[in-house]
C-alpha cells in the first residue's frame, strides 16, 4: 500500500527556492548556520540548501567511483589484460 504525504505549500516552496539559491549561487554547503528561529520558511530554505549540498557530495563521489574504474580499465588495456576473442 502506497503512502501519501502531503507537504505545506508554503514550505515547499522555501525549500525548493533554497534549493535553487544553493545550485545558482554554486554553495558547497548552506549559507545559514544554525536556524534557532522558530521561522519555518527559513528553516526550510535551509533544508533546501543542505539537499543540495547532500546531491552534490554524493554526485562527486559516484564520479570519482566512475572515473578510477575507467582508470583501472585504461590501465588494464595498457598492460595487455585485455581480453581478446
């Protein structure tokens, strides 16, 4: 059985615009600290920012995982391990 959530409006659309700010502004990680405002928009801007931060460390470890197997096969081709038919 499928579950449904149903999320604010308002926060969703903080999160995404911090989202979004994080990706144009190219952060590494959110420009907010510690949010202790009980201001749910800008927690949720925060929020926003923190996932895409979480996307992008994880999109660089998969590319760094990518490219030493493309190493180790450029490599393995080099030494003559190459498998021929």
């Amino acid at each position: 059985m499928e579950e449904h959530l149903k999320v604010d409006k308002d926060y969703m659309e903080a999160f995404n615009l911090g989202y979004e700010l994080a990706k144009e502004l190219k952060l590494k990680s959110p420009m907010f600290k510690i949010i202790e405002s009980d201001n749910r928009r800008m927690h949720a801007m925060h929020t926003g920012m923190e996932e895409y931060s979480k996307e992008i460390t994880l999109n660089k470890n998969i590319t760094l995982d990518d490219s030493k197997i493309i190493q180790q096969k450029n490599k393995d081709n080099q030494d003559g391990n190459e498998l021929s038919l």
